[in-house]
C-alpha cells in the first residue's frame, strides 16, 4: 500500500529531539497543514518547531491524489443547499488563497506542476442535476465555470453525458511539495523532530505539548494532526473519518488531459500524471474512489478491487503500479474547523475537516492560523477568515450531525454483539487476515499478518468502539472516531492516544 508518490524516498529530514526545549510554537503534524503553518510563521521570525510520529507527509498528506482544485465535485453544491451564497464564496475565497500560496510558494521552491482543466461530471442521466447544482454554486461564489454542451464533453474512454469545467486548477506531486516546506522551514532555523509521537497538549501552567521522550515548550500549540489528539470541543464527534482509495497505473498511448471526479456513484476520481506534476513516466493515471467511513466497509480489497476493474474495462492496457488508501475527516456542514480550541486560552489552536480536499483547504487554514499566531488585526484579515469564523449552524448541519451520531452508536451496539458471538480459543487466522472473538467477556482482535499471529485487546483506546479488521491494509480500525491500529496495537492514527494492549495467545487462538 505505497503511494506513487513515496516511489523514490528521500532521506530523512528532521533533528534531535531535546526535551524540555522552548519555542515560541510547537506543531503537530508533519503534513500539509502543519508544514505551511511553520513556513509561514518562520518567514514572520518565529522560532517553530514540528513534530510528528512518522515521518514528513507520513500519512494523509502523502497518500492525496495531488489535485488542487476549486471546483472539487460536488462540495459547493452540498454547502450552497443549506447555507447563503456568502458562506459559499468565503469557502471558495479561502481555497483560492491557499492555492495560490501553495503554486507561489512551488514556484519558488522548484516544485514543478501541471495546470489542467477540471471537470465534475456526470456518469449518467441521473447526475446531471449535481451537474448544473454544482456549475451554479460554482458560479454564484465567483468561478468562472461553464457547462460543457454535449458537442463540447471531453473525448474520454469511460462514459460522460454532462460536466461542469473549471480551467485553470493544478496537478502537484504532494510529497514534493511537503518535502520543500520542509527543506524551507530547516533552512530558516526552524525544528523538524520525526519519529516523535505526542501524547497530549496543555494550555496551562504554561503550553507544552507532551510526547512519549518528553515534553515540549511554546507560547503557542497547534494541533494538525488530521482530528484533534485532545478532546476539548468535541470534534471527534463533529466530524466523520473517511476512507477513501487510489491506484496508479501505466498506460499505454493517450490519457486524458484533465482531471475528473464523478457527482454521481460510484464516486470516480482521475487524474493524469506527467513528468510535471509528478514521478515517473509520461502517460500514467491515477484512479479512485469508493470512499467510506473507517471502519464501516464489506471489504477494503474488493473496493479497490473494483477501481482496478473499472479502470481495465475503460484503458484495458492499463498496468497497474501502485495502490494505496488515504484518510481524512469531513464536518457535518463541509465546512473546515480552523482556530483556537475551546478552554485553551488561545493558546492550542488545530484544524480539521477537509473533506479531502486538503491541498488548498490546509494551506488556507494555514493562514488563518498564522495570522491569529502573529496577531494580526482582524480589520486587516481577508473577509473570509471572518465569514468563515462565525458561521452559523443550521438546522440541517443538526440534523447530519444527529445522523451520524446515530450511526456511531449503532456500529458500537454492533460491534459488541458481533464479538460476543464467538468465543475464544478460535482458529488461527488466514495469512493477512484478522477476527474479532470473545474472551471472558473482553472482545480481543486476533490477526495474521507476516507470519505472525497476534492478539491485541480489540475495544479502541478512545471511546471503546469495537474495532474492524482492513482487510487492504492489515489494521485494526475503529467505527466510531476513525482510529486506527497496527496489528500489533500500535496506534496509526486517530483521536486515540494510547495503543491497544497486546494479549497472550491461550488455546486455538
């Protein structure tokens, strides 16, 4: 499961952790969005520095498709349904921001990109109306969008009967990108510490944030760590954990020159790689989709199974390179959470809620918090930092927020009685395969992976959700709030903090 871009890995960049060191912010997240907010704060002469438990662009960052787009599906659409036009353009003033800091800030770090014309389209009739819904929205916050006619529709192999197209966006090689953010911030005396997982965040007696080798020191946190590692506030709760896949393959002869994502399901999302917005060779293609909440699939492998399968039935030379899956997190009313955390007396700020569209959403939220880090004026803000800052929830935000809650007390209530239905000792698991059975009352995961066969305590660490097994990627992932877990227990990421207790094997299990 390596993304294209993880094809050639740089060495490591980073530096020695001292704990006990003060700075005047400590960062989260070593992805696009904790990354620009150094760069950013750097530039201004502050002393930054980053951490994160993996590496540079370890996780949801270096497994994005590496589109940044405005016109992005059907999102404007799916906020302009409940929310006034304002809302909508402050959403699309916001991205444009953060997409042209981010082509800026490639222009001068050497980061090379294609720009290419966008397109939300229609697989069939039923689409069209998410077609013109989308193009009005569109429209309405100031992108010059235009329907294609059915004489203009791009000649594709796979099958279009309307779209919307935005020229003008960008395809960009993520890990390129986040490993120049890096280079930049080492460079302006800023400090990078990877392989250091943080445990927790205080606000008083003084900031600190906790790691498992020590604590560390600032005037200012945040948190960019995809959903926030603390529970002020409740955002897990206000916020939905989504997967969603990708696989790469080489094509022989033409690819489309655009980029596309389907309105319509199952949800198709393609993107065209050359030499100048990412590795490899000419006439390459990324397809995916089949997006779902963690932990709530019938089959990780079979979704993107049917990616390879629709992709070989529409480019039947394809050759598949590499396959891979992301995360990231969704707000109820699709609008990013970005500022200060509740009860940290403004001095723990985060971010969330991209709705996979981080390349322009992170580098946004990026400026938002910078500039309440720097203290810059309100009155000398750009209008959609305010606009977006005071929203206000509606009745159907409630109502989606109300739903999904209920689906999380379901897929708990589920979970329990699933494992309470097999009991200890149980066979030994299939090679790359795991199971969820009873002992003495306590769910325990049971998983083969390489060989080897393990046994973890399975109730997440969290909020006690019954974990599910990834068949794709051999994890342990949480229904509820999106954890999720090595085989062995150890925490990949998520609300979570803690690992999950590793059990001994008794019997047949």
């Amino acid at each position: 499961m390596l993304p294209l871009w993880k094809l050639e890995p740089t060495a490591p960049l980073g530096s020695p952790f001292e704990p006990g060191s003060r700075h005047d912010v400590v960062i989260v997240g070593a992805g696009l969005t904790g990354l620009t907010t150094a760069v950013m704060l750097a530039r201004k002469g502050m002393d930054v520095a980053v951490i994160d438990a993996g590496g540079v662009a370890e996780l949801t960052t270096g497994a994005n498709t590496g589109k940044l787009s405005l016109l992005q599906g059907q999102t404007l659409a799916k906020i302009r349904r409940n929310h006034t036009t304002p809302l909508v353009r402050a959403y699309v003033d916001a991205n444009r921001a953060g997409m042209q800091w981010l082509t800026a800030f490639a222009d001068g770090a050497g980061v090379p990109y294609a720009v290419r014309t966008d397109h939300a389209y229609a697989q069939s009739p039923s689409g069209l109306d998410a077609v013109r819904a989308q193009h009005f929205a569109a429209r309405e916050a100031g992108l010059a969008t235009r329907i294609l006619a059915p004489a203009d529709l791009p000649t594709t192999p796979f099958p279009i009967v309307g779209a919307v197209a935005l020229e003008d966006q960008v395809t960009i090689d993520p890990m390129l990108v986040a490993q120049a953010l890096a280079r930049e911030l080492l460079d302006a005396g800023g400090t990078l510490h990877t392989g250091i997982r943080a445990t927790g965040a205080h606000a008083v007696p003084e900031p600190r944030v906790e790691t498992d080798d020590g604590p560390l020191f600032a005037q200012h946190v945040v948190l960019a760590t995809g959903t926030p590692i603390i529970d002020r506030g409740l955002y897990f709760a206000k916020v939905r954990g989504l997967r969603s896949y990708c696989v790469s393959f080489r094509v022989p002869g033409n690819v489309p020159e655009g980029t596309f994502i389907s309105v319509d399901g199952p949800t198709r999302s393609i993107r065209p790689v050359s030499t100048d917005d990412g590795p490899g060779a000419t006439a390459q293609l990324v397809v995916g989709g089949n997006g779902h909440p963690v932990g709530r699939s019938d089959g990780e492998t079979a979704a993107i199974e049917d990616l390879v399968s629709w992709t070989r039935q529409y480019f039947p030379d394809a050759e598949e390179t590499h396959r891979w899956s992301a995360q990231d997190y969704e707000s109820h009313n699709l609008i990013p959470f970005v500022g200060a955390m509740p009860r940290g007396f403004g001095r723990i700020r985060f971010a969330t809620g991209y709705a996979k569209w981080g390349l322009s959403n992170a580098p946004a939220a990026a400026l938002r918090l910078s500039a309440e880090i720097i203290g810059t004026d309100r009155h000398d803000r750009p209008s959609w930092m305010t606009a977006i800052g005071t929203r206000l929830t509606v009745p159907a935000d409630i109502a989606r927020g109300a739903a999904e809650s209920g689906r999380v007390a379901a897929a708990l209530a589920t979970g329990w009685a699933s494992a309470e239905s097999r009991s200890v000792p149980v066979p030994r698991p299939a090679e790359g395969t795991g199971m969820v059975a009873n002992r003495a009352g306590r769910p325990v995961a049971v998983s083969t992976v390489g060989g080897v066969t393990r046994a973890v305590d399975a109730v997440c660490t969290h909020m006690g959700g019954v974990l599910d097994w990834n068949d794709a990627e051999c994890t342990w992932d949480c229904p509820l709030h999106a954890s999720r877990f090595a085989p062995d227990g150890t925490r990949i990421e998520g609300p979570a903090l803690r690992d999950l207790q590793s059990l001994p094997r008794s019997g047949g299990d």
